[in-house]
C-alpha cells in the first residue's frame, strides 16, 4: 500500500508538470484542444449527413454507429491522456534523459507514460460523455446494469491494450533507436475503430479481433453494450489482453537488456 | 537552377534518412484508404446510389482523394516556425537562395515521394482488392483534373508557407495549426465529398479555399462538375492564389522586420 501510495505521488507530481507546461503554452493547448472538438463534430456531421441518405448500416442505426464512434473516441482519448509520455522514448534516448530515468527509483515504464500526462484530453472526453449518453437515450431498448459493467470492463481492458502497443513500440524505440512513426501508425491503425469492424472484409475482421485488435477494443465494447456480444467474446478479449499485456512487458525487458546508450 | 536541383536531391536522401520511419508514415495513409473504402463499400452493399453518387463513383473517390492527399496535402512546410523560433533563419536568410524556393524545393522533394509511395501503395491496393476505378469523362476533362492539381498543389503551399510566418509572433502555432488542419481536411473533402452535407452546411464550406483543394478537383475528375463549371473552378484556384500569394508577402515582410534571431 505505501508504495502504491508513492507511485500515486509520482504520477501526480509528473502529472502536476506536464499541467503547468500545458498552462504555459495557451495558445498551442487552445489550439490543439479546439481542433479535436472540430474534428469530433465534422465526423459527427458526416456520420448525421451519411444515415440522411440511408437507413442503416450493416443492420447498424445511426444511434449505434454514433456509440461506436464515441466508444472510439474514449479509448483513444483515455489512452493518449495516461499513455502519452511513451510517445518520446526515442526523444528521451537521443537526449540521453533516458538513461537518468532508468536510475531514479521509480519504474521506468510509468516513470516514462507518466511523463506526458494530456489534460487537454480530458476536455475532449466532456462532449464525448455528452453524445455517447445522447446516442444511448435514442436507441430503442433498456441498456441493462450488466451491459453497462461489461461496457466499463470492456473499456478497462481496452485500455491495457493500449498500454500493451504502447510498450511495444517503446521496446522498438529502444532496440533500435528508430521507429518514432510508429506510434503515428497506431493512432491510425486505432481510427480503424471509428466504424465497427463489421463492415471490413473476412481478412480484415480477422486481423481486428487478433494480431490488431482494433475491433476488440472499440467494437467489443460497444457491441457489450448493446447486448451484441457473446460470453465467448468477453473471455476472448480480456484472455487477449492478458497475453498481450505480458508479451509486451517481456520485449521491454529484453530490449533493457540490449539497450546500450547513446547519449548520455 | 542548379542549386535548386541540389536541394532536390539533398531533401530527398535526407527523407529517405530513417528508412523505417518513412515506411511506417507511408503506412499511416492506408489507415484512412481502408477505413473510408469499407464504409462507403458497407454503405453501398445492396444501393446502386447515394447522395448522388453511384457506387463506382465513390468508390473512385476514395481511392483517387487518397492519391490527391499525398499529391496535394502532404508539405514539410510546417517545419518553418521552429526554424524561426530557433533562429535557424538567419542561416537560410544569408544564402544565395530564396527563403520560399528553398521551402518549395523541399516541398517539392517531398511531394515526389509521396506521390510515388502512394501510387505504389494503391496499385498495391487494387490488386488485393480490385474496387471499381473510373476514368476522367474525357480527354479535356483529364486536361483540366491535371491543371486542377497542380493549382491545387501550388495553393495548399501558399497557403502553409504563409501559415509559417506565424512564428515570428508566437512560438506556440503548432496549436492553431493543427486546429486549421483539421478543419481543412473536413472542408476540402479529404474524408467525404462535400456534397453529402446538408445544403447550408455546403454553402458555408464553399466560401472557403479548402473544397478547390481536392473536392473540386475530383468533381471534374468524376465528371460531376461539367465543362460549363471548369473556368470557375480553375478561377478560383488562380483567385485564391493571388490571395495567398499576397497575404503571405505581406505577412512575412512585417514578421522579418520583426525577426531578431533568438537563438541563431
């Protein structure tokens, strides 16, 4: 408990920093967090204008379509707002910072996520929380309480997913001290999750519910939600995650133990 | 003219630097090419039309707005405010070369690559997936898509190279950069044709430069804008042009009066 407790000092301090830079820098935080709002509301107003002409989408209502949307946009936005930090290990490893982290006394993989802690994210998840429960209020049926805890659950474990790719790409970085886009190809591999993986070819869907499990981390949610997916489907994602999870946090141990400096 | 070409060549092996980077950034444009296809390809399952659009035809806008996204929007010219912000000017500013050939060059090298990678990358596509993929509706139609683009292209550089001159004022215009990002690529078609919004929406949208970027250019292309509207498109592009062509003088003679070369 009292190192809990200490990590929860470190993640608010580091949290605390990244805050103040944000304050610091009011016009490019204005900037960057009234671009999100825009980009939210014109894929809203396309999704609005494309069901104008059609009445579904693979069996899928306007209503349930704006739910995966959203539901897409809080693991996204959740993920960028903790995970951040990861982002610049090859920033950190070029300027040598990172050799200091891995000698303070603190993990250096939440050392390093808490590092970029994104408040202006949490803005965005404010009309996302809006228009998800609006979304909610117009499709036709009871959303049971069980629904709604394996919606959280789901979330949660789509959250250890992000974190999983995060620490993958973190180990690429520092294998190889290359791969900064890599993190970029995630982002846009995640906007795959914008729709639900239904509407992808056989191919496609495969590879989102296993090797890029987009649809497992938006899609699942969303479909739990609504009563659409199986118990099968529940064990298979946090099974998932789990594997991922530990995948991830050994190649991260390898790549500690090839790592060799290069800055510092 | 020569040192313009060395330039060329310099940008294009510098670009090539980190391999791996620039496959990665490559594989970030398929993200949007096989999210946009398949939803439009789910929308239009058992539909012959919509929003006006036959199947074929937007499908073939998909695939050609991801050419036009790498031919038209991809530019290094966001680059400038930090070069202004660290004084890296003063170095450009006492070359035998001009400050925006230098950047147009750059621009340039780096258009080439993208529009290799993307045909590449798409032709790729459409032999694992062979969608629909229509031609201009005649010679004169391809005639004037082609002059179409290359205005496009010229304008979208104006338009960003006078953006840059907004680091002389603040270091922080990443920020409202990406918010102007983000709204071009919304109103300049390069997720949905324009066309599917409600009329006010479009209406709105028209008045600004954005849909002469990659909307109206395609609309030729797809032989929905007939002969009778190809002088006012190309007008306009020439229009907006001059705008930014002026503008960005203007706005870079008052941001070099006030250059004082921090950190050069």
């Amino acid at each position: 408990m009292p190192e809990l407790r200490r990590y929860g000092r470190i993640w608010a301090a580091l949290a605390h920093n990244s805050l103040r830079t944000q304050l610091s820098t009011v016009m490019a935080s204005g900037g960057y967090l009234i671009g999100k709002l825009i980009r939210i509301s014109f894929f809203m107003a396309y999704l609005l204008a494309i069901f104008d002409h059609l009445p579904s989408l693979k069996g899928y209502t306007v209503h349930q379509m704006v739910l995966f949307f959203m539901t897409f946009n809080l693991v996204d936005v959740a993920a960028q707002f903790l995970f951040r930090g990861l982002y610049g290990v090859k920033y950190l490893i070029e300027e040598g910072d990172f050799d200091k982290i891995l000698t303070q006394p603190a993990h250096a993989l939440f050392r390093i996520s808490s590092m970029g802690v994104d408040f202006l994210d949490l803005f965005t998840l404010v009309p996302v929380g809006f228009i998800t429960f609006w979304a909610l209020s117009k499709i036709p049926g009871e959303i049971s309480l069980v629904a709604g805890l394996l919606y959280v659950l789901l979330v949660a474990n789509a959250m250890l997913i992000a974190y999983a790719c995060h620490v993958f790409i973190g180990a690429l970085s520092v294998r190889t001290h290359e791969f900064e886009s890599a993190i970029w190809v995630y982002r846009d591999i995640m906007t795959l999750g914008r729709f639900p993986v239904t509407i992808y070819s056989d191919l496609l869907r495969g590879l989102f519910v296993t090797v890029i499990p987009v649809g497992v981390m938006v899609t699942f949610p969303a479909q739990a939600l609504m009563g659409m997916l199986t118990w099968k489907g529940i064990v298979y994602a946090l099974g998932l995650s789990v594997v991922l999870h530990l995948g991830a946090q050994a190649f991260w141990r390898n790549s500690l133990r090839n790592y060799t400096s290069i800055s510092s | 003219m020569r040192k313009y070409l060395t330039l060329f060549m310099l940008s294009w092996q510098k670009q090539l630097e980190v391999r791996s980077d620039f496959i990665f950034e490559r594989g970030r444009s398929m993200a949007v090419l096989l999210s946009l296809f398949y939803l439009w390809s789910a929308l239009l399952t058992n539909r012959t039309d919509v929003a006006g659009y036959s199947r074929d035809q937007m499908l073939t806008y998909v695939l050609m707005m991801t050419l036009l996204r790498a031919w038209v929007l991809s530019n290094i010219t966001d680059r400038i405010p930090a070069e202004i912000s660290q004084g890296k000017l003063s170095e450009l500013l006492l070359r035998p070369i001009s400050h925006q050939g230098y950047w147009a060059t750059q621009d340039a090298a780096s258009k080439m690559l993208a529009i290799g990678s993307a045909v590449i990358e798409l032709s790729l596509f459409m032999l694992i997936v062979r969608p629909p993929l229509l031609g201009p509706p005649s010679v004169a139609g391809a005639f004037m898509f082609a002059l179409s683009i290359l205005l496009a292209m010229v304008m979208y550089f104006q338009m960003s190279y006078m953006l840059g001159g907004l680091g002389f004022w603040t270091a922080q215009s990443w920020g409202p950069r990406f918010c102007f990002e983000v709204l071009l690529e919304f109103s300049a078609g390069a997720y949905f044709p324009i066309d599917i919004l409600p009329a006010a929406a479009q209406k709105v949208i028209g008045w600004l430069p954005f849909p002469y970027l990659i909307f109206h250019p395609l609309s030729i292309y797809l032989g929905k804008a007939g002969p009778e509207t190809w002088a006012s498109i190309i007008g306009h592009q020439v229009m907006w042009i001059a705008v930014f062509v002026l503008l960005s003088r203007k706005l870079w003679g008052v941001g070099l009066r006030r250059y004082a070369a921090e950190g050069g």
